[in-house]
C-alpha cells in the first residue's frame, strides 16, 4: 500500500478496507506492507498497532508478517536524532522489516539512501548510527530518558558481557536544507537516560561517542569520552544506571557502551 490511511473513492481504499475485501475472498495473506513517509515515528508505531488489531478481527486471513516498505521523510531522513526515533519505534512496534526511503539524489548508488555523499566518499552524521545498530546484538534491555522527544534502544550481548545504546533526540529538522519550512530546532537541554542493565552490584564503565547534527554535512568518525557510573537501583534481579547527557541538541545522537566494573 502506498499510504495506511485513504480517502475511499471508486480507485481508492484504506488498509482496512482491503483487509475487510481480502477476508470476503477467502485470500490468506503472507505479509502486509505500507509507506510512511509523513506520518513520524509515533504515527509509524501507532499503524503497526492497528494492523494487529485489524488481523485479529479477521482470523481467515491467516498471521501475515509486517514490513513498512518505506519510512522517514526527506526532512528528516539525514537527521541521527531522527533515525534513532525512527529505529526505536520499529523495534517496539515489533515489525518484520523495514526499509529507509529515499529521496531526489539519495536514491542513487552509492549513497545508501543519504548515509553517505553523492559520491559514497563520506559519511554523514547518521552513518553513525546505523553503523553501531549494525554492530547492536543480544537482547533488547529496558531503556528510558527524561525527556518526551528523546528515545532509545539498547542490547545486552552476554557474549561480550556489554551493553549497546543508541539515544536520539528529535524535535525540528532545520539543520537539513530539505526542511526550510519545518519546525524550529529546540535549544540543547541536559538529559539523562536510564539503562536496565544485569548486574546488581557495583558499577559500570561508559564509553560515549556524540554524533552532533548541527548539519547534515559528512563528518568523521565521533570522538570517545569515557566515565563510571554506580548501580542505582535494584529490581526483580535487574540493575539500573543512570547516564547524564549535558547539552544534548535537537537531531543529536548518542552511541554507548557499557560493562560491568571490576569489584
């Protein structure tokens, strides 16, 4: 489907009606698939939501897999803080696949849909986040922020004992030349992110890398800076760190890593 949600007319229908038509033909599906390149993130995770709830209504069309075949707007795309909103809203929303578009100059080889420069030579702020996605392994660990418009995801790979977060912060898009209408960017504000982690005692080492978007111009690889935190809290055998981010900026992206402190 090129959009979730459309008016019915005589050449057009809304997820929900092809649904209601498949069922009445006795069609099984093997997987359901949407655009969404307007809507955000929420709007992303909220239509994974109502498909669910459209299939459970209607057993006879079997348990089809769902996969948003593309997502994020051009004004938003190139934009770390946004991808990780992005990223995040898949992964809870629990879809099969998904898919980045791409837009005008961003379609073509070798750019990997705006990742890189025309000339895939250069890599742009957000080539930073899906790089330590890629490397993102284990299973996924509760992560939380103190503020609405930053979010997260974070794993826990016992094989090397370490936990992986990537947190964004999306609130404008001005930084992109695609967005000169689009709202405002949000001033820096501190932030601080709260990870489950396995242990319960002790502390953790951190090491963090900011990927600032003040543009979308290529960038090299983020700097580290590392530092300790202690376990603050203990629940049903779980621990809890608490990470604070000074000065985050809107469209920013943070990339962590945490292991446990020798006692």
């Amino acid at each position: 489907m090129a959009f979730f949600d459309t008016p019915a007319t005589a050449k057009t229908f809304s997820m929900a009606q092809f649904l209601s038509f498949a069922a009445s033909q006795g069609i099984q599906l093997a997987a359901l698939t949407w655009h969404d390149n307007t809507g955000g993130p929420q709007a992303l995770a909220a239509q994974a939501g109502r498909a669910r709830h459209e299939l459970a209504g209607l057993p006879q069309l079997g348990r089809p897999k769902l996969f948003i075949n593309e997502y994020g707007s051009a004004a938003q795309q190139r934009i770390p803080g946004w991808d990780v909103a992005y990223l995040a809203a898949l992964n809870a929303a629990a879809v099969d696949g998904a898919n980045r578009s791409c837009w005008s100059a961003d379609c073509q080889q070798p750019t990997l849909d705006g990742l890189l420069t025309s000339d895939g030579s250069q890599a742009r702020p957000g080539y930073w986040v899906r790089l330590a996605y890629a490397h993102m392994a284990g299973t996924r660990v509760a992560v939380s922020s103190s503020s609405l418009a930053v979010t997260a995801i974070a794993t826990y790979d016992p094989a090397t004992g370490a936990i992986t977060a990537i947190v964004g912060r999306a609130v404008g898009c001005r930084q992109d030349p695609r967005c000169p209408s689009g709202p405002r960017n949000a001033a820096p504000v501190p932030v601080t992110v709260l990870v489950q982690v396995p242990w319960t005692s002790g502390g953790a080492r951190i090491q963090m890398s900011r990927i600032s978007s003040r543009s979308v111009a290529p960038v090299v690889q983020p700097g580290v800076y590392s530092f300790s935190v202690p376990i603050t809290r203990v629940t049903a055998g779980r621990g809890e760190i608490r990470l604070p981010i000074a000065g985050f900026g809107d469209g920013d992206a943070e990339v962590l890593q945490a292991s446990q402190l020798s006692h």
